[in-house]
C-alpha cells in the first residue's frame, strides 16, 4: 500500500468510473477476488469507483449495465462473457470507455487456437498443436507431438481443465476431462525448459518473471493457492536475450491488436528458443498475481498500476473517429 493519490483535477476527468468484474465464467472466484483488489486500490488512489458484481446473486447482466451510472469501466472479468469480447461489443453499443483489449482482440486472446495460429502463420514461435476431440486418434496425435502432450480447453484460462499427460491413455481421459469445459480442446507439444511471464503496459514489456514450481506445471493451485510457486526477477537469461524477450512479447501482445495491458505467457525451449503459449488480456490482479508483481518491480505501487490501466480506458468508436480525424 502507498499514498499515492491522483489530484481532484484527474479524478473529475476519469469521472465515476465502475469496476466491473465477477462474472459467470469458471473464473468467476478470482474475477472476484482481483475485482476486489482493483476497487479497493482505485479508492485509495482517489478514484471515484464502485464495484459491478455482473450477473451476481441471479442478476442480468444487460440491465445491470443499463441501470448503473458511469463513465468508464475497469473491466476485471476472467474468462468468457468478459474477457471475450462479448462485454467490450456491449460497453462499444454503449458507448463507454473500457480498460484493456477491444472486441476483436480480446475474441482472439481467449481463443488459444486462433491466437496460435495468428503467431505460426507470422512466423513467431509457438509449440507445435492440433485441435482434438472425442472423436480423435490419440493414438495419432501422439505420434505427432510427441509425449509429453499438454491438453487444454481452448476458451478457458487460469489453467481450468488443463493437463499433462504422458501415453496415450491419459490422452484420451485429459480430453474428455477439457470437452466438460469447452467444445474446442488442444493439444500441445510439450516444452521442457523454463517458463516465463511478461506484463504488458502501454505497448511495453515490464520486467520478465520466471516461473517455478515443483507441480507438474503452472497451474489452477499453483497460480492462485500454493505457498510453493517461485516468482523469480533473476531470469537466468542474459541481458540480450532478456531483451529478445521483451521485444517478442511487445510484438506478440501488438500481433493480436491488443491494447492497455495484459499478460504474455512464454517457455523457452531445448534449443534456447522462445515460444508463445498465450496472451491473457484481463489478467489476475490477486495477491498471488504477476502483473502487480512486475509492476512493483518496476518501482509502481498497486495504486500507479491501477491509475495507469484506468488512463489507457478507451473505446473503440471513438479511437476509430479519432483516426478518420487524423487522416
């Protein structure tokens, strides 16, 4: 916690401004609880903020929107109908300002497969893939990968309904495991090397975090509940290729059309190479959360960091207006 706070000058121009967050995805548990984290941060910064539980306690989500009086969202959601698209396309027909990503590449950040693909046919690397379901030859797709294979829902984050597995017959049972959460499941070559993390604000890399735990991987538990996970701002990597990395990540996030801030995940493999696993556009803003730790390394308290995102809130509409202005 910090005193820093924002002048009465600021604070009139960001206007009332509603924290949006909970949701009714599988996510919804830490979107409440980074919801929390965000409000709380944004009063003591000075920010006139309340908080929209959307679609808590039965409620709809629309009316919800239609009914609350605000300026501009910080949009907190984890998951689908919030970090999808679906709600910026909303806020978009409303005409509010939001934090974060636009619709298209908020559409493309959730769906890991497409976003994959959009960085293979570039030319950046990401591990080798193949879209499975029940109907698949697991057999097949292991000869393809290889195993180990990572098998993960293709809409979901948080490491909901991912797995690890090791033969065929795991295969098999990890897919029928992701299908209860999605009807697209991919499967994953499987990169055995170090894992790092890189928070994205305004356009530019903050500092990379590698990533440590004694589970099988990064998980639901190790993420969000274990005492266990190591978060490491001595990399391991040189200063030129930690400078490779923030440049890829920039490239990646910008790859996508994402804006504001959001999260890059990477692994590097045996090769010494770097491959893209995913963007997160809305990440974590929990006490276990990277992008706040990335920012505190950088010398930002929770509240700058909060500030900083809400100043970023734009609206597509209007960023497009603004452009047709220009030329």
């Amino acid at each position: 916690m910090s005193d820093y706070r924002i002048t009465a000058q600021e604070a009139a121009a960001l206007g009332r401004v509603a924290v949006i967050y909970g949701g009714t995805s599988a996510e919804r548990s830490i979107s409440l609880k980074s919801g929390s984290e965000v409000l709380k941060g944004l009063l003591r910064a000075g920010v006139d903020a309340f908080g929209i539980d959307l679609g808590g306690d039965g409620q709809e989500p629309v009316q919800q929107l239609l009914q609350a009086e605000f300026d501009r969202a910080f949009l907190i959601l984890h998951g689908r109908g919030g970090e999808d698209g679906t709600l910026q396309g909303l806020l978009e027909l409303l005409g509010k300002p939001y934090t974060g990503s636009g619709v298209a590449a908020s559409a493309l950040g959730m769906d890991k497969l497409r976003c994959k693909q959009l960085w293979s046919g570039a030319g950046l690397g990401t591990p080798a893939f193949a879209l499975v379901d029940v109907d698949s030859d697991a057999a097949a797709v292991g000869e393809q990968l290889g195993f180990p294979i990572m098998v993960k829902p293709v809409h979901e984050g948080s490491s909901i309904g991912m797995a690890r597995v090791a033969d065929v017959a795991q295969l098999e049972s990890a897919i029928a495991e992701a299908l209860r959460y999605d009807a697209g499941v991919l499967a994953e070559r499987w990169i055995s090397g170090p894992e790092f993390t890189v928070g994205v604000l305004g356009g530019r890399a903050l500092p990379i975090i590698r990533l440590e735990t004694p589970h099988d991987f990064y998980d639901f538990n190790a993420k969000y509940e274990a005492n266990d996970t190591r978060y490491l701002f001595d990399t391991g990597l040189s200063a030129e290729q930690e400078a490779t990395l923030q440049r890829l990540v920039e490239s990646a996030f910008a790859m996508v059309g994402c804006r504001g801030w959001g999260r890059v995940d990477v692994m590097m493999d045996s090769a010494g190479s770097f491959q893209l696993l995913e963007v997160n556009t809305a990440p974590g803003m929990t006490d276990h959360s990277l992008v706040p730790m990335a920012a505190r390394q950088a010398g930002m308290s929770f509240e700058q960091l909060v500030v900083e995102i809400l100043r970023g809130a734009a609206c597509e509409q209007s960023l497009q207006a603004t452009a047709k202005r220009q030329r």
